[in-house]
C-alpha cells in the first residue's frame, strides 16, 4: 500500500499563512486525529488542531477524496498561522502519526501516477512555479493545460492511423484489400514528416522562453561593454574603469524585455594575452558567446580601426555597436557601417554613456526578443528531453517512408517506433530514471 506523505506548500520563514499538505491512505484517520471532527470533503471548515492533548493552533481545514483530488488519492490542506512554532509543532504532530516527508515533486509525480495529468503537463507544473516572466506564465500554463500533450497525441494518432495500413498489407495479403494498400499509408507519412520537421526547426523557442534568451556582449577591451551592460539593466551590475582586462569572468544579469526572460552577459574583452587569469576569461567569452542567441560586438569608434578582426568571428544576425560615436570620427564611422551592413549585421552607433542611446538599444534588443520567441502556435518543446524525442521520431518517420512499398514489415516497425518515441514525452511509455530526474526538479511541497 502507498504510505502517506506530508509537506510545507508554502515558503519557509515568517508569513501571515503556511499551508501544509499530506496525501495518502491514512489522511482521513490524520483529519480526524487532529481536528476531532474532519470537515466534509471539498469544503472548508474551521478547527483546532489537537495533538497528544496540546492544542497546536486554529486552521482552516480542507479534505479531498481520491480520485478527484490533485494526487488522485486521498488528500488534504491544512491552512494554518505561519509562524516558525506553529509550522514545525503541526509537521513534527505528522511525523508522530506516522507520516513520512515527501521528496521532491513527488505530489506531482503521484498525480501522474494516478492519471490525473500526463509528463509534459507534470513538467508544465514546475515551470509554471519557477516562471518569472509572462511568457513563462502563459508558456507554462498551456502546458500545464495540455497544450503540448493534444499536438503529440494528434501526431500519434497520425501515426497509428498510417501503421494499421501497413499492418494490414502485412498481415492480410490475401485479403479482398484495397490494391496498394501500404502505399495509402505514405501520404500521411509525409504530412506527418513535414510538420515534425517544422516543430524541429522552431524547437529552441519554447525553451528560450523558459530558460531566457541569451545575449553576449563582446569584442576588444575597454569598448565599453561594461558601460553598455549597466545602462541596459539600469544599475552598476559590472565595474567599469579605464584599465584594459577589468573584465575577467562572464557577468551574466537577467533581465525582462517585451515580457520575456534575457540573460545579457558582458565579457571579458578579447585580445591576445600572456596573464593566465585574463587568458581563461577570453576563453570563456568566447564560449558563451559561441552558444549565445544574440552577439553584439561591441566596437570602440574612437579607435575603430585598431580593433578586434571581426572578420575570423562574426555570423550572420550578428551587431555591430559602435560606441564613443560622441567623440569618433565621423567619416571612419561611416567606412566601417557601410563595410559591415553589407556583412548581414545590424549596425548601432552610440555612446553607452548616454541614457537616451542605451535606451534606443534597448527598445531594439526587445523588437528583436519579440519577433524571436513570439509566435502563432504552442512550442512544440520546451525542453531538451522533448527535442530529443521529436528528433528520434522524426528518424524514425523518414526510414519508414524509404521502406513503405518495399520493405512494408521494416516500415510497419519504424512506424510503430516514431509514436513509441511521441508516448515517451507525455509519459506513456518512459523509464524509471527518467521519472526520477523529472521529479527531481520539483520542490517539495508539489
């Protein structure tokens, strides 16, 4: 039999509420060991908490029964005063009925468990708790509402109707059948193909959404990123002074543009050098740039052509700041805009010292944000777990359509292989450790 579990729901530390969660077998015989008289189920009732004679405090007390209850089993709430003393006397009272502490996500994972809600709407739960931008919110929400699940479950329903041609061709071929009877399957395979090939080509937006869409900022010392970076997040979020190589590690600091998460990092400036420390900062600017979103090379245009060889490092979509415009010549300005637009980046002249420039970067950098991860349709992964399933059954699907009409038993198995790899996102079919490392990610208490 299940064991019942309990956990703090809330935060901990001082607050006017702590909500306390169990769930279980026994949690009906806890109400009733506790309050006395346990409350009707799915309505709220006032009582005293009792334990062992001494009163613990006043709660309010909800009661769930399984299986319309967000476990699926039997569960309640207890809503009580959230101060320290009261909230450890109410969980050492559990521990003395018996009661064991929930691990993490594991709430969730017995929903799931039970029914109630498929993987991918499990993993929408968490992100939903650790969103902290709108689009997070809304991103998270719709999956948590099964918007990801419907557009799997269509894609296998697809898939499953094409595997009962091939399987007829297989298993009947003597039958008074339709002639070519695998060969009908194909259409459907190949409508299938090309809208798992297009959520594959969009497959970073949902989770550049969850996990921030990152920009670097990079280029020589003393360009002025770090200048840049702080008028950008509107405080002194790196140190700047006149000194080549301040900037030595990655500075990353989130920030919000258009609704959406950002990670903007200044960097350390890129040069060649024989200090060890500076050194690895180079190398590290250079890698987080290389997995960056968005690069903005940042150029000093006092000093414009004595600066970092952008030719052995740019890449299409990239910018080009040109900073200190206020004090550049003008005409060498020009050279090097009219040099690199033609380059395919998007070319900025400013001066970071300037509030009112900054604030034009800013307004750009959230237009580009928006055109980037906004879109008409539900992501179709939000996480890499669910990239590398679309991928798996993608493959699967193409060497399907290369054996349909020749190898008709080859093509019935990839077939049957692409939906399996669909059933693994939304949790029909997984492994245990894979369950364990989703759960994991949960705090306790959900």
């Amino acid at each position: 039999m299940t064991d019942t579990i309990f956990a703090l729901a809330t935060a901990a530390g001082r607050a006017a509420v702590a909500v306390v969660r169990v769930s279980g077998p026994a949690t009906l015989s806890i109400v009733e060991a506790l309050t006395g008289k346990p409350p009707k189920p799915r309505l709220a009732a006032l009582r005293r908490l009792r334990h062992q004679g001494v009163e613990l405090d006043e709660a309010l007390v909800l009661r769930f029964e399984g299986p319309a209850s967000y476990t699926g089993e039997d569960s309640a709430e207890f809503h009580v005063h959230g101060g320290r003393a009261v909230v450890e006397a109410l969980l050492s009272a559990l521990v003395d009925l018996g009661l064991r502490l929930a691990e993490p996500g594991e709430f969730t994972r017995r929903g799931f468990e039970n029914g109630k809600l498929d993987l991918a709407q499990a993993e929408g739960v968490a992100d939903l708790i650790d969103a902290e931008t709108e689009a997070q919110r809304k991103q998270a929400l719709g999956q948590v509402g099964g918007a990801l699940s419907q557009r799997y479950d269509r894609w296998r329903d697809l898939l499953l109707h094409s595997l009962a041609m091939l399987e007829a061709a297989v298993d009947f071929p003597d039958e008074d059948l339709p002639e070519e009877v695998a060969e009908r399957a194909r259409p459907g395979l190949r409508t299938l193909s090309a809208e798992l090939e297009a959520a594959l080509a969009d497959v970073s937006r949902g989770r550049r959404v969850r996990d921030g869409f990152r920009i670097a900022l990079v280029g020589a010392p003393n360009a002025g990123k770090s200048t840049l970076l702080n008028g950008l997040v509107e405080r002194d979020a790196a140190i700047v002074t006149d000194t080549p190589g301040t900037t030595r590690d990655v500075i990353e600091v989130p920030l919000v543009l258009g609704g959406y998460k950002v990670l903007i990092a200044d960097t350390a400036g890129i040069r060649e050098t024989a200090d060890a420390i500076e050194a690895e900062g180079v190398r590290r600017a250079r890698a987080w740039a290389e997995d960056a979103d968005l690069r903005l090379w940042v150029v000093d245009g006092f000093h414009v052509k004595h600066t970092v060889k952008l030719e052995e490092v740019i890449r299409p979509g990239d910018w080009l700041v040109l900073n200190k415009a206020d004090i550049a010549d003008v005409s060498a300005l020009d050279d090097a805009a009219q040099k690199w637009t033609g380059e395919e980046l998007k070319v900025l002249r400013l001066s970071a010292r300037s509030s009112d420039a900054v604030d034009g970067v800013r307004a750009a950098l959230t237009e580009h944000v928006t055109d980037a991860l906004s879109g008409a349709e539900f992501p179709a992964a939000t996480r890499l777990r669910h990239a590398e399933r679309l991928r798996e059954a993608q493959d699967f699907l193409a060497r399907a359509l290369s054996e349909v009409g020749l190898e008709v038993e080859l093509a019935a198995e990839d077939v049957r292989l692409a939906a399996r790899a669909l059933e693994k996102i939304t949790g029909r079919v997984d492994p245990e450790d894979v369950l364990g490392r989703v759960f994991s990610t949960f705090c306790i208490g959900k």
